[in-house]
C-alpha cells in the first residue's frame, strides 16, 4: 500500500520535572520578555513611519538586542514569527470589518510576565528516540557553566505503544500551571482509499456540539455531557479557595483530559460513521471569520455563545478530525459559516420568509427543518457544483427528523439514542 507522510503533534508529560521546572520557567519568563521588547519595537516603527515592521524586520532589527540572546536563536526566531502572525491576523479583522479587533498586546500581568510558549526547532533539540529523553537549548544569557540545556525525561499522554522519531519541533507548553512537551513528528501512515463519493456537512455549535448532514440523513451530537462536565469543573473549582493551589490544578488538568478524550471520541464516531456511508468529503463550518452582518455586531457569535469552551473546542476538534479522516482517506475543508443558519437549505433563499422558533427552521417554500441539521445541510452543499434549488419540492423530511447519538458514560463512545437510553435504570 501507498504511504504518505504527514505531520504529528504528541503531548508530553515531563517525569523529571522538579529538575527541570526552574529552567523552563526561565525560558518561558525570557520568551514572554522578548515578546514585549519585539511589541514596543514593532510601535515605535509604527509610530514614527505609519506602518508595522514584518517579523522579519523585527529579527533584523532585534538579533543583536541583549533579550534576544535569552534563548535559542530559533526560538527567539520564533516568538517574534508568532508576534508577527498576531499582527497578520489582527490586520486580517480588520480589513473583513471587524471593528472590536485589538492588536496583540504584552505579555506582562503588573510585574510578572507569564510564561509564554518556547518552540525548539531543528538546531535547538537533540531527541534520544531509545530513552525517551531530549535536550533543549537555552540561549547564551541563560547558560551556566554546569548545564547549557534542559534534559528533559519525557513520557507520551495516550497510546504507550507509539514510537517517537523523526521530531521536527518540541514546543515547551505551560498548561494550567504544569510544563507540558508538544512533540512534532513526521509519520508516515498507509494511504487509505477514499470511502467514496459522498459529501457530508458538519455544522459546530454549543447546543448540539456537532450536526452532520449526509445529504439525506442527518445526525446530532448533543454537547450535553460535555456541558455536565463542564459544570461540575467549574463548581468544584469555585469551591477551592485558592486558584493556584494544587487542588486547582489538579482539577484542570482532569476537567481538559477529559474534554479532549471527548472530542476525541466525537471526531472518531463521525469519521467512522462517514465511512460507512461512503462520504470521500467532510465539510466544517470555519468559525474564525464569523461574523454576523444583519445584525452589525461582530462580537454576536449567535448560537456558538461565548463559553470559554468554543475557540479551544473547535480548533482542538478540527485538528482531531482531520486526521483521523486522513487515515481513513477522507479530506476535510472549511468552508466560512457565514449566512447558513439563516439561509433555506431547500430553496436557497435568505430574506424574510424564514423563521428559526425553538430550534425549528421553517421556510415559507414549505421547509420545516432541524436548525442545526438545515445549517449542516448548507455547509455541505458548499462543495456541491450546481445544486438545484427547485423550490424545495425535493424529499427533506430528513432535515426536521435528525438522528440521535449520545454519548454513553458507561462505554466512554457515542451510540444512537434508543442504545444508550436503554441502558439507564
Ligand atoms: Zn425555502
């Protein structure tokens, strides 16, 4: 079978953490200081000529500055490249319209800098595939003469089976209060064959995490046990008295080790049960340039809320998706969000002949559909060439009866409603 390599993040914990903790908080305190020096060069440019230095010119201008020297030099390359991505994307807002975009700020809470990701690239790591060990570089100011890299002892979160090599980037990540190791591999995995032809739509939401429409059955991901999750977290987390206490802590890293086991097991469900019914195509729905037009705010993201879980949620799933499909020979593209809630996935229109009441869409064509389910079924027609829209007379009483499948506790999977309401006493 055909192979084809493809690109790999694995996270890490780190065993011998208590010797290495006081360095990395160093790296992460230094990457966090260039940032800012990095923030105010790039506003005194702008300042005195009216435009934003490319990361670029930040490196020419900053390569012999004394924070510079703080860490690798391809480290130091990189929290500027970061700086400049954050400028790339803040410009990006505004030019699509959106008027509450902020520039990047800096990274300093009163006296204290938090401790900003450190990238290790090729020359700045050595990785011991045998012993599960690699080296960090640190910058020249943070060399003593006993030690001039991390040694980091590190063991894999997930499959304990898998082999790590080929590293092309270890990335020093500080989640919830604990240094974590983000290790990027080159993999090379069997081409799969494509399951076929089909295309499927997936519309992300808050209410129903994930509504799949196949063309002519649609599927409900209800986001229910996440929310539960989410809920007990957020109480027991209010009911330490200190948020930096271990306790704290510990409980953050369970309530995201859970969130990711189950978008984990959400994005595997709907690839598996895409391939099933032949679909070659996913679609998703691209959140990052929403933006609600008939209403001027660009700050209402509707239906998706503002729950801290929505960026996180929805890239995290996306990335879990696409890979997971690309092993089973299935492509995913985004496509924008925009206008499908609100457009008729039946006759195409989007005026004032449409209401959305209690989750119902109902066109005056004669629609009556699933919200969720008529949004999924516009994402999917997205990649459709020439769709007819014939009025609505098409059979779409699919659209207002969705399948169920939720996510059973008991079996730690997804399975159709009737399954795991059986099971309960
Ligand atoms: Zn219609």
């Amino acid at each position: 079978m055909a192979k084809q390599v493809v690109t790999r993040t694995y996270r890490a914990r780190i065993c011998n953490y208590s010797q290495v903790q006081n360095d990395l908080d160093s790296l992460g305190f230094a990457a966090s200081k260039l940032w800012n020096v990095g923030r105010w060069t790039a506003q005194r440019v702008w300042d005195a000529c009216g435009h934003i230095p490319g990361a670029n010119a930040l490196m020419t201008y900053l390569k012999n500055h004394e924070r510079y020297a703080d860490l690798h030099s391809q480290s130091s390359q990189r929290v500027l490249q970061e700086l400049g991505e954050a400028f790339t994307s803040w410009y990006g807002k505004r030019r699509n319209g959106d008027t509450n975009a902020n520039p990047p700020g800096y990274r300093k809470h009163n006296d204290n800098h938090p401790r900003s990701t450190i990238t290790f690239k090729a020359a700045g790591f050595k990785h011991d595939t045998h012993n599960n060990r690699v080296r960090l570089s640190k910058g020249k100011n943070l060399k003593e003469e006993w030690s001039d890299f991390v040694l980091c002892e590190y063991d894999c979160i997930g499959p304990s089976d898998r082999t790590i090599e080929n590293v092309q980037q270890i990335r020093a990540v500080y989640e919830h209060g604990i240094w974590r190791l983000h290790i990027v591999c080159r993999v090379s995995i069997d081409e799969a064959e494509s399951p076929g032809d089909g295309v499927a739509g997936i519309d992300l939401g808050i209410c129903n995490l994930a509504t799949v429409s196949y063309g002519d059955e649609s599927v409900l991901y209800p986001g229910g046990a996440l929310k539960e999750d989410e809920y007990y977290f957020a109480k027991k987390r209010a009911e330490t008295d200190d948020s930096a206490s271990r306790e704290a802590r510990r409980l953050d890293t369970k309530r995201t080790d859970r969130r990711t086991h189950f978008l984990h097991t959400l994005s595997k469900d709907i690839v598996s049960e895409c391939s099933k019914r032949g679909v070659g195509t996913i679609v998703v729905g691209d959140l990052s340039g929403i933006r609600d037009d008939e209403n001027g705010d660009s700050r209402n993201w509707g239906k998706h809320g503002n729950l801290d879980l929505h960026g996180w949620a929805f890239d995290r799933f996306t990335s879990m998706l696409d890979y997971k499909a690309e092993e089973r020979g299935i492509a995913v593209v985004t496509k924008s969000e925009r206008n499908t809630s609100k457009t008729c996935s039946a006759c195409g229109r989007s005026d004032d002949r449409q209401r959305v009441q209690r989750g119902l869409y109902v066109c005056k064509c004669g629609l009556v559909a699933n919200a969720d389910s008529n949004g999924a079924e516009n994402i999917r027609q997205k990649v459709l060439p020439n769709l007819a829209t014939d009025g609505g007379d098409r059979d779409n009483g699919w659209l207002a009866q969705p399948a169920v499948r939720l996510f059973d506790c008991s079996e730690g999977r997804f399975a159709p409603r009737e399954q795991v309401g059986n099971r309960e006493p």
